[in-house]
C-alpha cells in the first residue's frame, strides 16, 4: 500500500508524520512524502501513484490542503485522508467537504496501518476506531481508542526524509519528544478538549522511559550529523524523577547539547542547575503576558512577576540561554497591559523576546471568554489566522497590536528603544516592521543555538564553581 503524506515547506521535522511514517513502513507498506512549495505534485502522484494521500492539519492551514485536495480529487483516483489537530477538533466542519474521504481523530500509529492493512486485503475499514469515514453516501463516525505507551511506539521515520532532504539531513539540529501531552489545561489551548475525547481511554499525559528516549538519540548520533537536540515536549521537567535520571546519565551517555520548554513554577534551582551540567545551551518558557490580571484569571497561569524573573535570573546565572514566549491582543488586555508584557520581558533579559498574537480558536475556554466580551462573534473557519498574522478580535488598537507584535523582540533585545514605543505603534502598519521582526528573531535564534559539546559545556561549569 503505498501512501503519500502531503506538505508544506517545513524546516522542523514534521514529528507527527515521521511516527505515522514508522508505524507504515514497519508493517510491509509504502510510505511517501512530498513538499508542495519545493516539487510538482502532480508528476509526482503520476510517479508514485498512491493509494491514500494524507494530509496533517491545524487550524489556518486547512484551507490550503482542502482546496489542494479538490484539485487532485479532480485528476487523480485516491482515498484522501485529513488527520492532525484540526481534523480531531472540527471534524464535523472538514467533513462537510465532499472531497475528505477520511478524518483521523487523535494519535494514528495504529489507526492508519490497520485502515491501510484493510485497504489492501480487501477488507471493509468503515468501523476503525479513530476514523470519521465517508461511504456508501454516509459518514460513519467512530469512538477513539486506548492511549498507547510510549515505549511500545516506533522511533520516527528519519531516513526517508533525510534521503530525499538533504538539508534536513545535514541541518545539525535534530528534533525529538520525550512526552505526549500536557498536565495544564491552560484556556487557550485545546489540551482540556483532547483530554475530553480521550477520556477513559488511558493516561493522557504519558512519558517514555529514558533507556527509550536514549536509544533514540544514540540512533541519531549514530547515523546523522547533529550538535543539538530539541526536546519538543510541551513542558520538559515536571517530572522531577525522570529528571533528575535523565540529567544524571545524560553526558555520559549522549553528550550532545540540547534545548527544551520549561514551565514558571515547576523548574526550581535544582532542574536549572540538572539542565544545565548535563549540557542543555537553552531553553524556552512562557512569560504569556506582563499584566498580573491577564496572566493569572484570564490565562490561567498561576505565576507571579517574582518567579518568572526568578528563572530568567537562574537561567542566566546557569549560562543557559533562553527565549521567552507571550501574547498580545488578549482579551480583557489593551496597548497598555501589552507595553507591561513588553516591560516585563525587557527585565528578564532574554536572548530573544518572542510575541505572538492571539488567536481564538474556536472550542476553547478563552474564546468563549471573547464572546462573551463583545470581541468576537461565531468565527468562521475558513477566514482564521495564524498567530503570526493579525488579531480577528473587535480591537480598537488592531494596527497598534500588530506593530508590537512585529518589534516585541527587537525593543526586548535594545530596551533603549522602550520610551519611543507609543511613538513607534502609533504608525501606520508597514511590511518594514514585518522584515525586522523576521531578521531580528533570525538572528537571536542563531545566537541562542550556537552549540558546542555538552562535554566542554560541563567541564566550563566545573571549573566555574
């Protein structure tokens, strides 16, 4: 059965598909995947001639990939398969689209190699657990199933990418994930939604054995360039346990650099000073907002100005590098309370200050929060944005919102430039301000994965204590 996963341009690894990609390949089928910004899909599809197509969606992109899809529906004979947030929250919403054959809710490891193992022998594949299937001229509608340990799932399929890609390949920063799910159910993400479908079906929260984790990196070392690891977990350190194992064993026994996500409140002076003899060069965490209200009731947080300087003055005393993540254009928030969050980033001293806007999604707590504040109305799908794009709340300061946004970093990085903020929002919005966000995030990333050996990183810390 041979199987083409379809994307866009990526420069992360595309973790999702690489695990689908594995779960395929192990048992006796084709998979396959193509970037629609790099090659011609359509000599492609005539080349591989694949039986399913699938597609990963979140919100924002779905569009894209929707009306791909009816295109190649048009030419070519295939199942069409949608997975990935968007298919596993709006589900109803993408089925309404005659041209999706198949929606997968949740994880798809075994999901997509029973429904491609049912496919080939024959067999009827309307009732798997996990697909919304359309048939016979109705959508069968499937409950998910059990949560699978992790450790019982097969690394990420790399070599297909990294022969087709070869920047990939040789990108020396390599990419992994230790845990599935979040603990926290913080209002404007989808993690207490995901919870809710899964409930009674296995611990959510789930993390792989480090004799797992580490059979992996060793892997990867062995086969591919790599100076740094980037642990892509929601939150890395909240099991103090696993930790303080994985630290522990860590140069020994992979001794490359590594950069992870950290939570305010759950990494203490211990895990800070863990990460950092094992050789983890930096780190990220989320500030989210400055104004004490929007980041406690509104996000939910649950964290003082106190704690979050506290790690940004741990984090520096350890030499670990870090970037720092908010939000501006909250509900409840203002120019004024997004200038706190600015402030508040400028003294913790990041390498790189990060903001996005935020974005509504439909079917979270705090979407139902700018409802009920007269921001927002029923917000239509097919006109959302990305965090990267533009508020669709009813703002007064929209353009202002969207200037701040684009020198959050810049300011953070030059807080010289703090006092002429007003000055500088109030202006008309201008692709200018767009470039030096681009460039300037560029160049702090680029300082902040400088990487050397683990190994030296923590002989310059001994000799330092």
């Amino acid at each position: 059965m041979r199987v083409l996963f379809v994307t866009k341009n990526f420069v992360i690894e595309p973790l999702g598909i690489m695990y689908l990609m594995s779960a395929l390949k192990k048992a006796g089928h084709r998979p396959d995947i193509i970037q629609t910004d790099r090659e011609d899909i359509d000599a492609y599809i005539r080349k591989f001639k694949p039986q399913i197509i699938a597609y990963s969606l979140i919100t924002g992109t779905h569009i894209y990939f929707q009306e791909l899809n009816r295109g190649l529906k048009k030419k070519f004979s295939f199942i069409s398969l949608f997975g990935g947030a968007h298919a596993t929250f709006f589900t109803d919403d993408l089925m309404k689209d005659e041209a999706v054959d198949i929606a997968c809710l949740g994880e798809g490891e075994e999901t997509l190699v029973e429904l491609a193992d049912s496919i080939e022998l024959g067999k009827e594949y309307h009732a798997i657990k996990n697909l919304w299937v359309r048939l016979g001229g109705q959508i069968h509608k499937n409950d998910v199933r059990q949560l699978q340990k992790l450790d019982a799932i097969d690394f990420p399929e790399r070599d297909i990418i990294y022969q087709k890609y070869g920047d990939c390949r040789s990108n020396p920063i390599k990419n992994i994930i230790a845990t599935r799910g979040c603990p926290f159910n913080c209002p404007y993400c989808y993690n207490h939604q995901i919870k809710k479908i899964y409930a009674d079906k296995g611990a959510y929260v789930r993390q792989r054995s480090i004799d797992n984790v580490f059979a992996e990196l060793i892997e990867i070392k062995g086969k591919y360039p790599v100076k740094l690891f980037y642990f892509q977990d929601d939150i890395f350190a909240f099991n103090k346990n696993w930790l303080r194992e994985f630290t522990r064993r860590y140069p020994a026994e992979i001794g490359v650099s590594f950069h992870c996500h950290l939570r305010v409140g759950l990494a203490d002076r211990e895990a800070v000073s863990s990460l950092a003899a094992a050789g983890c060069s930096s780190v990220s965490f989320a500030v989210e907002a400055g104004n004490d209200k929007i980041r406690n009731e509104i996000l939910g947080r649950r964290m003082s100005k106190e704690q979050i300087l506290n790690l940004a003055k741990m984090l520096r005393e350890a030499n670990i590098k870090f970037r720092t993540l908010n939000m501006v254009g909250l509900p409840g928030g203002s120019i004024i309370t997004d200038l706190e969050t600015l402030e508040l980033n400028i003294k913790c001293q990041p390498d790189l200050g990060w903001a996005g806007i935020f974005q509504p999604y439909p079917k979270t707590e705090l979407y139902q929060k700018a409802k009920d504040l007269n921001l927002c109305g029923e917000i239509e799908l097919h006109k959302f944005n990305t965090f990267f794009g533009d508020s669709v709340l009813n703002l007064p300061d929209k353009n202002k919102i969207a200037n701040i946004q684009r020198l959050f970093s810049l300011i953070v990085s030059w807080p010289i430039l703090f006092p002429l903020t007003r000055f500088l929002v109030s202006l008309p919005f201008n692709n200018f301000y767009s470039k030096i966000h681009d460039s300037w995030k560029n160049y702090c990333n680029g300082k902040i994965y400088r990487i050397g050996s683990a190994k030296k990183k923590q002989r310059a810390i001994a000799n330092s204590n």
